[in-house]
C-alpha cells in the first residue's frame, strides 16, 4: 500500500494514533488499576494469609482480636485510599480528557 507522505505504518501509528488515543489508554489504564487494586473476593479465595491484598487485610482486622480497633481499621482504609487518589491527580487531565471524549458530542 503506498501512502502520500512516505509514512509507514509503524510511523503512522507512533506519530498520529497514539497520540490522539493517549487520554483513552490512561483512563482505561487508570481505572483497570483501581478495579485491580480493591479486588477482594479473588485475593480472599485464591491468596494465603500472608499474601493477602490490603482489602482483605482491612476484612480481617474485623475479626476478634481487633473487634475493638477501629482507629487501626480507619487508618488503613485511609492508607488504602492514598495511591489512588495520589495516582487520580497526576493522571488528572488525561482522565477528563478520555471521559470528556467518550461522550456523545452534547446531545
């Protein structure tokens, strides 16, 4: 296939649709990221306790021993929330950006 500039098809997808794709990945990549990082029900079936994510940690510091914790089962939750709202304001803009572009054009 002969194109008009002399471009090929690894320049053209490099120059012209990564770059307009860019808000769309980091969104994807953004929120692929949270649904991951709060996963329960899989950490909690497949993992051992010593492996466990943070979600499922949260779940068993309910148990017994910590019934009467709560300052402990706050500041974790909080420390939970702290990547993804770190991770939210730096890819902030190109949030917007690819949930602006999905729209329907102001219908």
């Amino acid at each position: 296939m002969r194109r008009m500039d002399g471009a090929s098809t690894f320049r053209i997808l490099w120059q012209i649709f990564i770059p307009l794709s860019k808000p769309v990945l980091i969104t994807v990549i953004l929120l692929t990221f949270i649904q991951f990082y709060n996963e329960f029900l899989e950490a909690l079936v497949y993992l051992k306790p010593a492996t466990w994510t943070l979600a499922v940690g949260i779940r068993a510091m309910n148990d017994a021993a910590y019934a009467t914790s709560w300052e402990l089962v706050f500041a974790t939750g909080t420390f939970m929330l702290a990547p993804i709202i770190i991770l939210f304001f730096v890819a902030q803009r190109y949030f917007v950006q690819g949930v602006t572009l999905t729209g329907f054009g102001g219908r």
